[in-house]
C-alpha cells in the first residue's frame, strides 16, 4: 500500500490508547493485551518471529484474538496477580461481571505437564492461555481468533478437526498453529469463532499454541495456571530489594523477566516494533533484539535485586559475542535473541495503517558504528566480576583484542546512542563510554591481577578524559554538549556521573545538570536532544524518553537535589500505565509514543529508585 497523499494524524485501532495493554509472556514471546480484551499483537514463535496478531498495527490487515461481551459494558479493569505476570481482565456492568485470565504457561526446565498434571509428552510452554470465569450474573461473550501469518504476508486454511480443536495451516514457511477450547468452535471465513453464555462461577478456556500441543482439559490448564503463579511469585521472592518503591521496582523486573530468552539469556529492548515514535506516525522501528548498549543497565539491575543467576546468564550470553566478535574486535551494536546477526531492515506495507510511513522489521542501525556500546560491554562486565565471578583466562584475552579496539578507534566520529541516520558526528556520550571501556578494563585487570599493556590503556583514558573537557565543553552555555564545538544539549551527559567520569557535585556537572533542565526538560518529561533542529534528520518530533526522565531524576538525587530529583521521579511514575508499564516515550500532552513497553525505561526507573532510597535513606552508596 503506498503512502497517503495527505496521512492523517496516527491513532491506535479502534481508539485503544497504547498504554491500554497488559504483557504477558514465557521467555520465548510475549503478547500484548488490550484493556478491551484483545491480543492484538504477537509473535510466534519466538519474540522476534513474524506476527501472528498485528491488529496494534493494522486494525484490518494484523489479525487479533478477542474474547469481549456482547452487551454494553460499563467498566474495564486489568491488573496482575501481585507478583507475577498472570494478567486479569475485567468486565463490568450491573448485570454482570466476568474476568479474563491471560498467561503463558511457565515450569521448570525440561518439565512437561500432561491434562492430568504429571510427567507426560505433551508440553504446554509455548502457548497462550486464556481462562474466561464468571464472576456474577451472566455475561454474553464472544471470541474471535484471527491469526495473520507471516507479518500477515501468508494466506491460511483453517480446519476444525473436532467441536473443540481448529488446526491453522499457513501457506510458506511458518509453522501451523492450534487453538483448544472448552467450548464449541466454528469457522468463519478462515477464522475460530465461539460465542457462549458465561454463568456464575462457570469457567471457559482457549488455548492457543503450537500445533503439536496435545488438547488440554479443565484439569491440565488449572494446573498450569497454578504453577505459572507460582513460578513467577517464586522467582518475585528472591528479590532482595526492600526500598520504598518496592512495588514499581518489582514491576520493572518482572517485566525485563518477561524481556529475556530462557534458552540463551539475551534480554531484548522491547517486545514490539513498528509503534511511532512521534504523533503523526513517524519513526517506527524495530526493538526486538538484544543491545550491547543495555548490558550494563542490565547487569546493574539484576545484580541489585538479587538475581545473579539471571546476571550470569546475560554476561555469558554477551560474554560469547564478545568472544565471536569480528577480527580486530569490534562488535555488532544488537543481535538477534539467538546471538545472530539482527536481520536488515524492510517496511511491511501491508501493515501499513495511519500515519506518515509503514512499520519496519529489523533495523538497520545493526550496520552503524556505535562506539558506547563498547563502554556498555565492559562496565557489564565488570560488574560482574566485582560482584560475581571472576573473569577466565579466555574470557579476558577477548577483553583485550576488544579494548585495544576502542584504544585504536576512540577518536573516530560515529552515529552514537541514538542511532543517527543522517550522519556520523564526534560525539560526547560516545567518548564517555570509550573512556569507560578503558577504565573499566584497568580497573578489572588491577583487581584481578591480569596482564594488560596498563602504559598504553592509562595514557589514552586520560587522552580521552582531557579530549572531554577540551572539545566538549562550552563556555558560554556553561555546560557539556553534544558534539564538540556546538551548543547541542543532549540528555545521554546525564549518563558523566552514573559512570563516575565526573563528581556528582562538580561545578561543571551542576552547571551542566541546570542546561538540561532548563534546555530539554517539559517537568518530567526529558527530550533526548535539542529540539526543533532536526539533529537526527528525521521528520517529525518526538516525545520525552521515559529512560531519560529517570537518569535526570538520579542525576539530581546523586547532586544533593534529592527533593528535586524524588518529584521528577514521582512524577514520571504518573506516566505509567494502569499496570506500572512504560512506553519508550511520552507526548507533552501524555500519549504513550513508542515501542512498549520499553526495557531501557524500567532499568533506569531501578537505578534511580535504588539511588533515592540511598539518598533519603543515608546509606552508604556501595553500588555508585
């Protein structure tokens, strides 16, 4: 489909807001569920497969799995069970009530569940379950499973094999797929329908997964729903944070759970792609891989929480393509959840709905330089060892070939942390994290007495830390900025005193630290760079990056501006959505922009709740 002469403003299908969803998932994919009762958008198998429900993206086209009343109702509620990441629908009217029950089936490793509940063939872990309960009244539902395979590339045949089982066949290379019901299914051009009478205390469930899944009774999907809540609730417990913001810090981990791959560890940015940047509809990339660049936010959080097997999982993971990495020791910016190459990136126009231009699969910044994601790798790294294990004899040999990569290219201009697509410049957050790849390495060979050519690592971090403050520094605005010699602020400066480049109370950190409050800040909102300039070359203009918005909130907290720092803080935490979610960015006027939720976002809101309850709390900053 091409362009629109004229697009319209972008909104969401059917009026639902983007915050308006719920994540459920099991570490292999993950669906996004709407307040209205909808999976409108999900991957099969795996988080970065194509889409078998897109209905987020194209209403028509992207297919959906709904189970709504068919009476008028007069409330919407969703929720989690407390701690974990079973969601809960409600329907409400004065007749009656009935809720939805949203989960992907979790056990332990290699541990298969029969209907009757013990060691049998058929697993159960890659599918969704949906559990539809009668809660008072009767209520009139109906459901609609609409698969579209292949990012709805691919046609499809669907077969009722009995009352309660429909086979989906797709055409092409995708996998066929089944949905189980409780309750008598029909086709309908292609598609699984059912409509039902839901009375008190009566239950209804649809399964929905792999064909080779073997049909489950009432028995076998209670079971899963009671050891799905209980692996999740087991795994809530190990946490060992007990700030003030226990509830919204457990949130943000339970979702990055969600966001990581059992099988190999890699956590992804988000499980999402295509949603816009901008209101318009603009900028609409791909996020379902795993970056460099998030692997010390990660590490970080992880090893603050308690979860340090969860930590070894991902250094492993990053460990093994640093270990892959190119000849000279360079690295890919983000790869697949496998640890392959992310794919090149093409539009889906077939997916295309309002706005300024169609969705994107892949992302081409996998091509980009991106000299801080080697500072990301070496501070996660680090880390690691600090509060893990120490680091092998192999695994530091990679270290080296990789730091005297960054020693060998530190100067270089490159397209930075916001991916620029117009072109390389020399940038400041790029110099900053190779200053922090130097220094992490140092620091990591001192302590575990490692052989390392200290002479040339000292000499080029201290180049790199008088380049800093020569070249990037302005006297007039009295701040740091983005490229050296301009007057571009850049919120990514927030990131000098998390990494301990520069003291939290240096006078030109606080100067700088009042340039970015003055210059990007809409209270709480922080836009990732000046605005209205179009540094990046892209049409549109964006929102306020959530993550920002927290890196500013524990900037402040760290400068003695607690005050200041716990209501930008608070305030952001009013951007969520009604489960505690955030998108990757947020309008001025409050719409959640952006792929959702965001990871990056919820590993900033740790880092800084774990900051101000340091700060209010006057303890000693063992992790700063």
């Amino acid at each position: 489909m091409g362009k629109p002469t004229q697009p319209e403003p972008w909104a969401m299908p059917d009026g639902v807001p983007l915050g308006a969803h719920g994540l459920v998932g099991n570490m292999r994919t993950t669906a996004l569920v709407s307040k209205q009762g909808a999976v409108d958008f999900m991957c099969f198998p795996r988080v970065d497969s194509p889409t078998l429900f897109g209905s987020l993206l194209n209403e028509t086209r992207g297919g959906h799995f709904s189970i709504a009343p068919t009476q008028e109702i007069a409330e919407t509620r969703q929720l989690y069970l407390p701690e974990t990441n079973v969601l809960i629908t409600r329907f409400m009217s004065a007749q009656a009530v009935c809720e939805v029950i949203d989960f992907m089936p979790i056990r332990p490793a290699r541990t298969r569940l029969s209907p009757a509940g013990d060691s049998a063939q058929n697993d159960v872990d890659n599918c969704l379950i949906r559990i539809v309960r009668g809660i008072y009244g009767t209520m009139p539902l109906r459901m609609r499973c609409e698969p579209r395979f292949d990012y709805a590339q691919a046609e499809h045949e669907a077969t009722l094999t009995d009352a309660h089982t429909v086979v989906f066949k797709p055409s092409g290379a995708s996998e066929p797929v089944n949905l189980n019901a409780s309750v008598e299914l029909s086709i309908e051009k292609g598609d699984a329908h059912a409509q039902f009478d839901l009375e008190q205390k009566q239950s209804v469930y649809f399964v929905f997964g792999e064909a080779a899944l073997a049909p489950l009774d009432v028995g076998g999907v209670q079971t899963a729903l009671e050891q799905t809540i209980a692996f999740w609730r087991t795994w809530s417990g190990r946490a060992t944070y007990r700030g003030r913001y226990r509830e919204v810090v457990m949130r943000s981990a339970l979702l990055l759970k969600l966001l990581s791959s059992r099988e190999y560890g890699a956590i992804v940015a988000a499980p999402s792609f295509g949603l816009p940047e901008t209101p318009d509809g603009g900028r609409r990339w791909d996020y379902r891989y795993a970056w460099i660049r998030d692997a010390a936010f990660s590490v970080y959080a992880l090893l603050r929480l308690g979860y340090t097997s969860e930590a070894q999982h991902f250094i492993r993971w990053i460990g093994e393509r640093n270990k892959r990495c190119d000849a000279d020791g360079s690295l890919r910016v983000m790869y697949a959840v496998d640890g392959e190459e992310a794919p090149e990136e093409r539009a889906l126009g077939n997916l295309y709905g309002k706005g300024v231009e169609p969705p994107l699969v892949g992302n081409g910044a996998r091509d980009q330089l991106q000299l801080d994601v080697y500072g990301a790798l070496l501070d996660a790294i680090y880390l690691y060892n600090k509060y893990g294990e120490a680091i092998s004899h192999d695994g530091w040999l990679d270290v080296v070939r990789t730091v005297d990569y960054v020693v060998a290219h530190w100067e270089e201009a490159d397209h930075g942390i916001w991916e620029f697509r117009n072109h390389r410049r020399p940038l400041l957050h790029s110099r900053l994290m190779c200053w922090v790849t130097v220094d992490r390495a140092l620091r990591l060979a001192q302590k575990r007495s490692l052989k390392a050519p200290f002479a040339e690592w000292y000499a080029v971090r201290n180049q790199i830390h008088d380049d800093i403050y020569a070249n990037f520094w302005n006297s007039e605005l009295q701040s740091f900025v983005q490229t050296s010699g301009s007057g571009d602020l850049d919120a990514s400066i927030l990131m000098m005193p998390l990494v301990r480049f520069i003291g939290p109370k240096d006078p030109r950190w606080l100067s700088t630290l009042d340039a970015i409050g003055e210059g990007l800040c809409v209270d709480p909102l922080v836009f990732r760079y000046t605005r209205g300039d179009s540094l990046d070359g892209l049409p549109g203009e964006e929102g306020g990056f959530s993550a920002c918005s927290f890196w500013y909130a524990e900037a402040l907290a760290r400068a003695g501006r607690v005050d200041e720092g716990r209501l930008v803080f608070e305030r952001m935490l009013a951007y969520a959505n009604h489960l505690g979610l955030f998108s990757e960015e947020v309008a001025i006027s409050g719409e959640s922009l952006g792929n959702f939720p965001q990871a990056l976002t919820h590993l900033a809101l740790i880092s800084a709740a774990f900051q101000l309850d340091r700060t209010l709390d006057g303890t000693h900053a063992q992790w700063s």
